[in-house]
C-alpha cells in the first residue's frame, strides 16, 4: 500500500513538473537589449553589454523591470492562492495587538505597540506609573496614510520630556526627514532638516539637537549638525565634516548623560570626539585620534572612560580605563585583558555592577561584574543552538538587567534579572498563536562541516521531530559571512511554515562572520574572501555526504553580501543546489567597487578591497558574480530586488539575472521579483513583508512538490 501510494505522489509531481515545464515553454522570458560598454582598469578590459540598465529614469529600464515582473507573475500563478494561505498561516502565528515590554527612562514608561489589523507601530509612553494615561506620541498607521512605503525612526525624547525629534522615510532609500514634536501641545514645528539618517541627540539645554546629514549623491553619512528650537533648518550650523570618504560619521549620548559624542568609523578604524551636554555650543574635543586598523567604542562611568579596543593587536579585543581628563590612548590603561578564545563584544555599565557581552566557541555569554569585585558570575544557558543579548537598559542607578533568550526551537523571551538577588522575572514570552505550536516537537542542534583547508565550520540546525533526515529530506541552508556580522540561531514563527512540512533549516556560520570570534571574520574579508564562499559549498557537501540530503533537494538562501554568497556559490558549484534565492544581491562587485558615486562604495574598500589596486582588482574579478557568469547549468533561481534600495542598487541584480539568461544552459526556473516601491529591506509594513517570505516559501515548496 505505502509503495502505491509513493508511486501516486510520486507520479502527481512529475506531471506537475511537465506541466510547469510546458507552461514556462509557451511563456517567453524577458530578453534585455545588449549595448556594448568596454570597462578598462590596470590593462584588462571588461564587456558589459547591460551597463545601460543604470540609468534608473531610462523607460526601457523601467519597461524590463516590468517584464520581469509580468513574467515572473505569469509563471507562478499556479502558487498564488498557496501564497495567500502560506501569508495567512505565518500571520495568524503573530499576535496582532501586540506590544513591548516597556522601559522606564527619565520618569516615563516606553511602550511600542501593534492595533489589530494595523501595519504600523504605534509609540506611546506613561508617566511613573504603567497605570498611568497613555499617552500616543506617534500613530505610524496614520503617518503612512498616502505612502506605499514608511518608516518611522530615531525618536529622541528631550531631557525635560516635552518634545521629540523624530524621522520618516517614505521613499525607502534611507534618507530621513527630522521635525520636531511638542508632546504637551501635539503640534509638529514647521522646521523641516532633509536628508538625515534619522536620528538625533538633545543637548541639556532642551533646545539644541545633533543630527546627522548624508551625502546627497553617495548617501554617505559624512556631517553632523546642530539645530536649535524655532530656527530655519537652512542656519543650522555645521559642526563636524568627516571628509575621509572611507569613513562615515554619527551622533549619540553617552548613556551618563554628560557626554554628546561624535564618532567617525570605517570598516577596520574608529574615532570618537566628545562634548559636553551641558555646553553644546562648546568645541568638540577629540577623544584620541584614529590610528588605521584600531578600532574603539568608549563608555562613560563616573570620572572615567571604559574603552573597547582590539589596539596592540588584541585580536578579540580587550577593555581599558582612562580618566575623563585626558583620554588619549597613551593613557589607557588595562581593565579586561585580551584573550585569545574569547571575543569581547559589548559593554554595558550601570551604577554597582558592569555587565560584559562575550562568545566563545561560538556562543554568548553574559557576564556580571560588581564594581568593587564583590561578586562575578555568568548567567547560565545551556543548550548550543540559542541567543542571548543585552537589551535596552537606559537606567544607570538599577540592580534590574534587561536581557533577551531565544533558540531555533524555544520563542523569544524578555527577562528582568536583578543582579544583586540573582532573581529573574520573564516579562514577555513570544506568543506564538494557533494553539499547536510545541516547542518539544522540535530538533535542534549544531554539527561542524570540515573545510578543504582543514577548518571546523559550525552549522546550526533545526527540523520538526517528525522529519527523517534522508537524502529526500529538503534543507535550506542559510548563510551571510560579511562584516563580521553573526547570525545567530534565533526563532521564527514564519519560519515554522517551512519545518512543519519538512523541511530542516539551517545556519552555516561561515567565515566572514565573527561566530568564532574576530579572527573568524578577518579569515573571511579582502584577499581571504573566497574562504566565505568555499566554506558554504564545503557545508552543502557535508549534509549531502552525511545523508542529511541530496544535491536535489538542498535549496541555498541568502540576501545582500549574502545574495553576493550565493552567486559565487552558483558559479562555482551549481550542481549542489535545486534551488537558490538571492535577495538584494550585490554581485556586481567590480563595477560597484570602482564607482565611488554609488552610495556605501568608498567605506567598503576595508571589507572588499580598493580595486584601483591591481591585486584587489584581480581577486574581486576572479569571484564577482556578474563577471564569472558562463555558459553552464544553473539552479532553479528567485532574485529578488527594490527599485529603491540604496544599499545594493536595482541594477546589480537586474544586470545580474539578464547575463543569466543569456548564458545559462538550463531549462530550469529564473525569476526576478522587483518591488518597484521600496528599497533594501522590502516592504515596511508589519504584514505586507510576511508576503515577500511567502513568495520566497512557496518558490520552495513548489520545487518540492509540496503546495498543498
């Protein structure tokens, strides 16, 4: 009976496949016009026939992007009432009228809260007392009326409570308008300040704000200004122009409220000036100068300054003490040393105790500390597939840390810790509604992929207990490995969809990343990159030759450097793959790289490499997707972009998927799914993005057969 109805199922799909097949036969794919462009650098020439899709008001450009669209539609109508069920599923898993576990800072309760039915958050706050009147200081809701994008950010409460800076994006390109609150009165001040980052800082003075302006070209943050209450934002005066375009620049308050504080970053280099809150028309002080390849972050505690910093070649970083008064590095002086198996990666300080973030072997710890040494401890976790962080924690004088815990297979906790009892009080636990959800039906766990050079890579996965790891079993792999960004093994109801029809998730913490620590990311950037790359496929091979899956149904998933990951991989190994999805993919890596004119360029040459260098030239080409595009057998494929990404610019991926067509050798799937309303992150609304993840899901689920 079992084998009868294997041989139906298994008959079912293959006529679904034909049909599908047939169906992407009668519809014909977008063909873009090819117009030569010779790109010459260091003597080698490049051919790029579709460097004409840059032009981002061109009506042919724009007529492509559609075609795209029509034909991506065309050839997946078939899924899109599963689309619609997979959107409702993962939303009726999310707690709709949901709401922050709220914080105390300067008298008043912060609470961030979701309507029901609603896209936008809604940010209120109570005075003393959570039985307090609320009080709404932003509908989001109301403020996206009109705007198919939105999104509010950087609200910066005035130390005597009464106004807030706030700012909007409704194009999705980053780039923020400031005004200005009265959140006794309710109006808006007419003063506008454009093109900001969004964020702000109030002086002591109530009426002087920090704020931080981009590039209008670039979108590098590169000036800091100061504006007071009531004045043209045209007047605002500068106070600090970062004019190394490698670096950016921004704008916060020390969390002692005494310091504003002006730093400067790249990707290997850090700088940091200091003011006064109390006297922000003074002159910034430099709190020591930059020193390539030394990195810092400064805390301020009493007469003194905690530094965070990997100077003197402590790799993982070490932390330094130096008194306010004069702060340059020659006076630091040792506080945690350097340690060779241990990556120091935050601080947090409050008035008896300094809390410090750890990992080791690739996981958190959080460690506390009392002031006078009185007391030292970790908190305890115990399994190896989870994350734990500091959280939000404005108060200084409290014994309460505020700290949050998750695992692939345990939802999202809130915990109040009291450092000086050791009591804990979980706040909030993620709800996750529909009332079958046990975390007990799940595996998780972490394995280690070898390299071909010999490295141990960590994957962290996680399948529904039910599913039996064969080598039928679908697994998508998922991977970053850029900028020393971790991705932890965290929880996702969304991601449930997936699990409960089984398919096994999985996180390779792949070089590039600091999951190992820092030197982990520098075995995974400039002319080591390939290691990134290298150590995915050497993780795909491990699941299949482990039995865990086959090449037919293991799927590969990544987004921005991310998307760069996977279209190295498909050139290098595309026989490992059914299916692969790029999100937002940067994979004109050369061309961007030599274009300082494209926003983010300049201030990666620290993590890529500069091209107008010979050497890095050569390396970039010889991985870049776009340029090692040939003519051979590709995955079935889903890129995705928006029209408005200031990140990874549209054209990347649209010239990116136009070589593919022309080159590729396959009858299978490629699709290009452009949302020609927003940028980077997708849609900004609550729900609306739960639909670009069921596109992506059901992508999947097709390939496997598996729309129900």
């Amino acid at each position: 009976m079992k084998t009868k109805l294997f041989a139906t199922v298994s008959l079912t799909f293959a006529l679904l496949l034909q049909s599908q097949e047939k169906k992407m036969n009668q519809i014909t794919a977008p063909t873009a016009k090819k117009v030569l462009k010779k790109l010459e650098k260091h003597g080698d020439v490049r051919e790029d026939y579709y460097f004409w899709m840059n032009e981002r008001d061109n009506p042919e450009v724009i007529a492509y992007l559609n075609a795209e669209n029509e034909y991506y539609n065309k050839l997946t109508d078939h899924t899109k009432d599963f689309q619609d069920r997979l959107f409702n599923e993962m939303k009726s898993r999310i707690k709709e009228d949901d709401e922050s576990v709220p914080y105390k800072h300067n008298g008043y309760w912060y609470i961030t809260r979701y309507a029901l039915g609603k896209e936008y958050p809604i940010y209120s706050r109570k005075k003393e007392s959570l039985q307090a009147e609320e009080e709404i200081m932003f509908d989001g809701n109301l403020m996206a009326e009109g705007h198919e994008f939105f999104n509010i950010g950087g609200i910066a409460i005035s130390p005597d409570n009464k106004l807030a800076a706030f700012g909007v994006d409704t194009v999705s390109r980053r780039q923020y308008h400031i005004q200005i609150k009265n959140l006794e009165t309710g109006e808006i001040y007419p003063e506008k300040i454009e093109n900001t980052t969004g964020g702000s800082v109030w002086a002591n003075d109530n009426k002087t704000l920090f704020y931080t302006k981009k590039d209008p070209v670039t979108l590098r943050s590169d000036k800091i200004y100061k504006h007071k209450l009531g004045t043209d934002a045209k007047d605002d005066m500068l106070v600090f122009h970062e004019e190394d375009d490698t670096f950016g620049t921004y704008v916060y308050k020390s969390k002692s409220k005494k310091y504003i504080i002006v730093g400067s970053y790249s990707t290997l280099t850090s700088e940091y000036q200091i003011l006064l809150s109390d006297a922000p028309d003074g002159p910034l002080k430099m709190f020591s100068k930059r020193k390539r390849g030394e990195e810092y972050s400064i805390s301020h505690y009493g007469d003194s300054f905690y530094v965070l910093t990997n100077k003197d070649g402590a790799t993982n970083f070490k932390l330094m003490k130096v008194e306010e008064s004069d702060t340059s590095s020659e006076n630091w002086k040792e506080f945690i040393p350097h340690r060779q198996e241990v990556l120091l990666e935050d601080l947090d300080i409050f008035k008896d105790y300094y809390v410090i973030s750890e990992r080791e072997n690739g996981l958190t710890k959080i460690k506390i500390v009392r002031w006078d040494g009185a007391d030292v401890y970790y908190l305890p976790f115990e399994n190896e597939t989870y994350t734990a962080s500091v959280g939000r924690n404005p108060d200084f004088d409290t014994d309460i840390l505020r700290y949050s815990y998750n695992s692939m297979a345990t939802p999202s906790s809130v915990i109040d810790f009291n450092m000086k009892t050791k009591d804990k009080e979980v706040k909030k636990e993620q709800e996750v509604l529909g009332g079958d959800f046990d975390k007990e039906n799940y595996i998780e766990k972490r394995v280690w992929a070898t390299a071909r050079d010999g490295a141990k890579i960590p994957m962290s996965i996680v399948y529904h207990k039910n599913t039996a790891l064969t080598s039928t079993t679908p697994i998508l792999q998922y991977a970053y490995g850029s900028y020393g960004h971790t991705i932890d093994p965290y929880f996702s109801t969304v991601r449930l969809s997936l699990l409960d029809r089984g398919f096994v998730y999985a996180i390779a913490h792949i070089r590039g990343g600091e999951y190992l620590g820092r030197q982990w990311y520098e075995n995974g950037k400039l002319l080591k990159k390939m290691n990134t790359f290298t150590d995915f496929v050497d993780c795909s091979q491990y699941l299949i030759s482990e039995g865990y899956t086959s090449n037919q149904h293991l799927y590969a998933m990544g987004g921005s450097a991310g998307g760069l990951l996977m279209g190295v991989v498909i050139n290098m190994a595309p026989e490992l793959y059914n299916g692969v999805i790029a999100a937002v993919p940067f994979v004109d890596v050369v061309t961007t790289m030599l274009d300082d004119s494209i926003p983010l360029t300049t201030g990666e040459y620290d993590e890529w490499g500069n091209p107008n260098q010979k050497e890095y030239y050569e390396y970039m080409k010889s991985y870049s997707p776009y340029d090692q595009v040939k003519a051979q057998n590709y995955p079935n494929m889903l890129v995705t972009t928006g029209f408005h990404d200031s990140q990874v610019q549209y054209f990347e991926p649209a010239k990116w998927v136009a070589k593919l067509r022309e080159l590729k050798t396959d009858k299978n799937q490629l699709f290009f799914d452009i949302n020609m309303d927003a940028g980077h992150g997708g849609s900004s609304g609550r729900f609306e993005a739960l639909k670009e993840v069921a596109k992506e899901y059901a992508f999947l689920l097709d390939l496997e057969g598996k729309i129900d």
